[in-house]
C-alpha cells in the first residue's frame, strides 16, 4: 500500500459523485477533504482485518476489491465484489466498532479512505450530511431486504439464471479479463463456488445455457427465463 498524491479538485470532484456527499455545499466538503487520502493496493493485498479498527469510509477509485469472511475451519466465504465507484466500511464508521469483514483486492486498485473521526465531526456539525448517510444507509438496507428475500423464497439455480439474464454477454462469455467467475458469481448469490457449479450443470442441463472453458452462454432465453420463476 502506497499512497497516491491527489489535488483538492480531484477530491471534491470525487465527493460530489458519491451518495453519500453528493448535493453538499462546499463548505462541509472542505472539511471533509482534509481527512481525504488516496492509496494505491497491489492485487491480493489486504485494505483490512476483520476486528481491527474501522479506517474511514472506503471508496474504489479504481480496480475491485472482495469482502470476506473466515470460518474457525479456515474456509473463505466471499459476501461481496465491488467494482470501480463503490462505497464501502460504512458500518464502523457510524457506530463506532470494529471492522465486521475482511477486505483484500482482487486486482491492482486505486482507494480513497476518508477518516471516520473527520466524518463524525461533520456529521455533528451538519445535519444535511447526518440526512444523507441516514438516507443511504436506508438505501442499503432495502438492497440487504431483497437479498434475504431471494435468499429464502428462491432456490441457488434460481438465483443464478436471474444473475445470468442480467449481466452483459462480456462478463459471461467475453475475454477471460472480463468475464465473471465462479467464485464472484458465488459472493454475488451468497453463496459458494461449489454450489454454483453445481447450478451451472443444471441450467446446462436443461437447455438454457452452455458452459465451455469458463464461458457462459444463453441458449435458450425463454428456457431461462423460466428458470428465474419471475412474474
């Protein structure tokens, strides 16, 4: 980890496109900047520690990063993958405990960290931001809810051809840079690799798609669209 020199316009261009910032005046993004850091992440680093104090709030500038969780067995449960512009950490940041995953990239990236002290100061002080992380974090509640209730009420096949009919063809059957893999597939269904392979075999097996060499292709749309059990 290294970090990378970043002018003031570039931060408050980069606070102004984030939810949680976006529509502030200029005058709580300038105290906000100045808790502002920028660091460089080699593929495979670790960003953080599960239980290690919280950092700040972390957003991806560029690259993609994995949030996962080690069983007592030592097994990686991967919960998420986060691409380009997303926010993460936002937890510990608002109250006040320790880091609640792992994080670590999964190729070269770029990070911006603001201090959680600078961000509880300002949220002290100026109501609109306490507004706009109370709103945002709402926000990520409701994605949370509809994750568990795909969790409960669909079975992984049905999970997955839901996942399948929604990404672009790139990231199913493009260069192998851009394709998903298994093991993203799993963080993005909850889920493990094992599991989704076994998904793979059976939505293989009934026509809908074809896998070869890490490619996944949509045959049969229709058939498909039966197996995401959609309205």
């Amino acid at each position: 980890m290294q970090i990378i020199q970043a002018d003031e316009a570039t931060k408050t261009e980069v606070l102004q496109n984030n939810p949680y910032f976006k529509g502030l005046n200029q005058e709580i993004l300038f105290e906000i900047i100045d808790g502002m850091r920028l660091y460089q992440f080699e593929n495979g680093e670790t960003v953080f520690w599960e239980g290690d104090d919280c950092a700040g709030l972390h957003m991806i500038r560029q690259g993609s990063v994995k949030l996962f969780k080690i069983s007592p067995q030592g097994r990686e449960l991967i919960i998420r993958v986060l691409d380009e512009g997303a926010t993460f950490n936002e937890v510990p940041v608002f109250d006040f405990q320790p880091n609640p995953v792992n994080v670590s990239t999964v190729e070269d990236s770029e990070i911006w960290i603001i201090e959680a002290g600078v961000i509880r100061e300002s949220i002290a002080r100026y109501p609109e931001l306490a507004q706009s992380v109370i709103h945002n974090l709402c926000v990520n509640l409701r994605v949370l809810l509809g994750t568990v209730e795909e969790l409960n009420f669909y079975q992984v096949t049905n999970r997955l051809a839901r996942l399948i009919e929604q990404l672009p063809a790139e990231q199913l059957e493009g260069p192998r840079e851009a394709r998903l893999t298994q093991d993203v597939l799993a963080a993005r269904l909850g889920t493990v690799r094992e599991v989704v392979a076994r998904s793979l075999k059976e939505l293989e097996r009934s026509g809908a798609i074809k896998v070869n060499r890490g490619q996944i292709q949509v045959v049969d749309d229709e058939r498909l669209l039966e197996w995401t059990q959609k309205p």
